[in-house]
C-alpha cells in the first residue's frame, strides 16, 4: 500500500512550491507526531535537502515525490492526501483508512 495525492492537492503542492521559492524537485516529507484533540497529527513539510534517510519509504505520485519515515508509514499506508478549498475549509485533508476515529476540523486522529 502506498500513499496517493489527489491532482487538486498536487497543484496545490507545486503552487506552494512556487510561492516561497521552494525547488521544484523537492519532495514532500509526510509524517505522523503527537498532538492534536485526538492524539495523532499530521505534519507536511518541504525537504530542501533532497535527502532520504535510513528507513524511509518514497514515494511517488501525480508527480510529486514523497518521504515517509517507517513509524510514520505504519499510520499512513493507503492514505489519500487531497487539498480542498471550498464552502467546509480550505487546505489539506487526509483521508486515512486506518483513522478509527478523526476530530471534528480533520487534523488529529487515533487508531
């Protein structure tokens, strides 16, 4: 199983890229920290380096690549990384199959 990003959340991904001057062939680095209402949070970031570490699942799709930690990845398998900017909120959602339970605002989740 891997991690799939929507073509909405894609060009939203490259637009950010764009914005704050962020090379275009850096992958995003998804991953999973404590925090949130519900215990679990996720956390996406650039990483300028280009740099895998030990461990990491890549990954790519509707043309962006991305590093997954392995502690993460056991959170993320079969995850759909959508952007959304409509009436119910603006940004990114993930839609995790492993999620038994989400926060009202869709940040923080417990499995």
């Amino acid at each position: 199983m891997s991690i799939t990003i929507t073509d909405r959340a894609a060009r939203r991904i490259d637009e950010i890229r764009q914005s704050k001057q962020i090379r275009p062939d850096a992958p995003l680095r998804v991953s999973v920290v404590s925090g949130g209402c519900s215990g679990l949070t996720y956390d996406l970031d650039f990483d300028n380096d280009n740099a895998e570490q030990e461990g990491d699942e890549v990954f790519e799709d509707s043309g962006i690549k991305l590093l997954v930690d392995m502690k993460s990845f056991l959170y993320l398998a079969g995850t759909k990384l959508d952007y959304t900017d409509g009436l119910e909120g603006q940004g990114f959602h993930f839609y995790n199959p492993n999620a038994v339970r989400t926060c009202s605002c869709g940040e923080s989740f417990s499995l």
